[in-house]
C-alpha cells in the first residue's frame, strides 16, 4: 500500500493563529469593556459547544413518504423504499441507518432510488426495518450506523461491564467466528484483540461496522462505552477531554483484554475516538501493547480543528482565541466547567509527528466538511508510521457506509501483515 493512496497534492499548512493563545499571549487588549462582554459570550458559546456533549439526538430529518412493492401492501407489511429530503447525506450513496420513533425503532437504508431535483427530494431504499413502523414516522435522524446491536449485525455477542476510572461502563465482547450464519467461513483465533472507540455525540454501535474485517482476521473485538457518552458514568465534570482524559477509559479496557487472553490490542478509533486512541498509545501505563491504531476520519489536531470551526462560523479571529484560552487555560474553567484544562498542544499531532511511533493506519473521505482530510495529509506526510487511504465520497465517519469493500480491503491488506 502506498503511504497515501488516492495522492493529492499537497495542502498549505493551516494557519497558527492558535499558537499564540495556546502558549498564552495576551489578547483583547484595547477592546471596549462592552465590546470584551460581548466576546466573552461568544467564545464561552463557542468553548462550550466544543467540550459539553450534545443531549440526546434530535430527529431532524423529514420522512416524506413510503413506497411498498405492490399497490396494496399487507398488514404489517414494511416499505421497501422511503422518500427524504435531497440533503448533502441523503444524497451521497452507499448503505445508512434512519432512527425514528425517539430513537427506539431503526431501519437500514440502501442506495438512491431516485432523486427529484424539482421536489428536492430522493426516494431510497429500504433493506430492513426493526421494531417500528416506518410508514407512521414522520422524522428521523440520519446515521452511519446500520446495525444497532451486533446481533441485527449478523453476530453473537456478549455483554460486559468495564470498570473504568468514572465507574462501571458496558462493552460488547464479539469473540472470533461468532457469525449467526452457519455457512459464514471460519477464521483461526488471534491473540491480538481488536478495541474499538466510538466518535463525540455516538455510541458503541458506530463500531460494529468494522466487525466483518475483525472477524476475518479472528480477532475478538470489544466495543466500548467511555465517559459521557450517555451509556457510560459521566465525569466529575461532565466534559468532553478531547482525548485528553478519556485515554484512561481505554487503558482500562486493554487491562481487561490482557488479563482474558490477549497479548496485544489494536485500537480503532472513529472520530474523537481516533484523539483517544492517540493519546492512549502516547499516555497508557500498558500502550506497550497497542500493536497499531486503525483511525476513520480521526481528529488529528484539535487547534487546527478549531480554527476550521470557528472560520466556518464566520467568528472573528479573537473569538476562536479566546475560545481555546478558555478551553486550555486554568483561569477559564468557570466559563467551560472543565475541571481542569486541557492541553490542546498534545492533542495536536501534526505539531509533534516524531512522537507517533504506533503504525497507523488513517481512512478519511476528502469530502468530510466536519472534520477535514489536510491535517491528516499533513500527519502522514510528517510521520514515517502513518500510511493514510483517502476516500473520494462520504461524510464524516462514513467512509464505509459509501464503499464497505474498499473499508475492509484497505484494513485488510494494511493490518494481515502487521499482525504476524
């Protein structure tokens, strides 16, 4: 594999507006006390956006209409296609879920049907349907998780309690072969496990998509809650760490891997789960043991991540300023709620790529507009030990859900060797 398949040219190297307010220069001089309020408000708005998880999600997405095969459907009989609202998600192709009902009732979605650029609208199908009527729904919420247990996965499972530092928290343990087809091939078991680390605002479920390639490999995988997360304690302060605190959640569950069987792990992160597995291969007592890191649309340097942020808000130069002063420095806590600061240097890897040494391998989509592909370019460029497989489709996190074959190849071909 080429150290970046799909080459691009090469990007300019984002702007270090940030530097100066991660290593404390002072900033705001001169402006009007009124004026310092208003920005104030603002940057803690923003600040808090960034490190206070979401609620629960919202269902957002309208649910125009069902389809079914024939003009009069049975009773209980499920769509088999659903018309949306033509959005940048809906329109991208590949396999996705659709929540409704609260998020009590799932169903997966498959490939565009049609589109009705006069209506802006596509009609897509529908492949399963679980424990609801999608022709009652009226909203729904979009994901890029399309099973929720890995039973509806097509896999046995077992479930687990971690005890991590903020309390007990639960985990799916899927052991090698464990595929609920009886003709599905059989692989040899592997002693090295797979631990997988779900993204900001998901859960657990996000992992399950990478189950296929794990058991290809025989590999246990444990998919695992961390704090905050709605499925795990929250923290003392109930923040998001960036991957600053939440490495030590991951410590925990390669403890419990070693201590049944394992002699290394391999961590996947997706997302803010990619931050977690970086620090936990720079951080963890126990990271002599992380073979390699498999990371999908990962947050590779949070300053860069926000200055994007904050550009894409339109919010003046010193509002992203002072938002990562207050996300980084002690002073600031009472406007965040962090109990302590968080250093958003260490989160930053393309600032200290010599201190990578754990293959790494990185799948991010070009067209991620939530967290970008350039720092991870940038990081693979710097870093001997990162080899990075861009995806020309797909939004944040769902590079699979647009090409499952191209996911499990690349994973594949890139970890098969790495393990023997």
């Amino acid at each position: 594999m080429n150290k970046i398949s799909e080459h691009l040219h090469p990007q300019p190297e984002t702007r270090t507006w940030l530097k100066g307010a991660s290593t404390g220069a002072v900033i705001g001089a001169g402006i009007a006390t009124t004026a310092a309020l208003g920005s104030t408000a603002l940057a803690t708005y923003f600040a808090r956006q960034i490190v206070v998880p979401p609620k629960r999600p919202v269902e957002n997405l309208k649910i125009l209409g069902v389809g079914y095969s024939h003009a009069t459907p049975s009773e209980g009989e499920q769509p088999n296609s659903v018309r949306l609202p033509a959005t940048c998600q809906t329109q991208i192709p590949g396999t996705y879920g659709l929540y409704f009902n609260a998020g009590t009732s799932f169903a997966v979605i498959g490939e565009i049907i049609a589109h009705s650029p006069l209506e802006s609208s596509v009609l897509r199908e529908v492949m399963s349907v679980h424990n609801g009527d999608l022709a009652q729904a009226t909203r729904g919420r979009w994901s890029g998780v399309v099973a929720p247990t890995p039973e509806l996965a097509g896999y046995k499972s077992e479930e687990i309690f971690l005890e991590l530092p903020v309390g007990s928290a639960p985990a799916w343990l899927v052991r090698p072969n464990a595929s609920t087809e009886a003709s599905a091939p059989s692989a040899p078991a592997s002693k090295t496990w797979a631990i997988m680390v779900h993204g900001m605002g998901a859960k657990r479920t996000e992992t399950l998509r990478a189950l296929r390639t794990t058991q290809a490999l025989g590999m246990i995988s444990l998919h695992m809650s961390y704090r905050n997360d709605r499925e795990a304690p929250p923290s003392d302060d109930g923040r998001y760490g960036l991957g600053f605190t939440e490495w030590e959640d991951v410590e925990t569950a390669i403890d419990y891997a070693l201590e049944h069987g394992a002699h290394d792990v391999v961590l996947f992160g997706w997302s803010m789960g990619g931050a977690i597995s970086l620090q936990t291969a720079d951080r963890a007592r126990n990271k002599q043991h992380i073979r390699a890191l498999i990371l999908n649309g990962p947050a590779v340097d949070w300053l860069s991540l926000i200055e994007y942020h904050s550009n894409l808000n339109k919010l003046p130069l010193r509002i992203g300023e002072l938002g990562v002063r207050m996300i980084s420095k002690p002073r600031w806590s009472s406007f965040t709620g962090l109990k302590a600061p968080i250093e958003l240097e260490r989160l930053s890897w393309t600032r200290r790529a010599k201190d990578l040494r754990v293959p790494t391998l990185i799948m991010h989509s070009v067209k991620d507009d939530f967290v970008p592909v350039a720092p991870a370019i940038e990081l693979a460029r710097r870093s001997p030990h990162v080899d990075l497989v861009t995806f020309p489709e797909g939004s944040h996190t769902k590079e699979w859900n647009v090409n499952p074959e191209r996911w499990h190849r690349a994973v594949m071909q890139w970890l098969e060797p790495r393990m023997k």
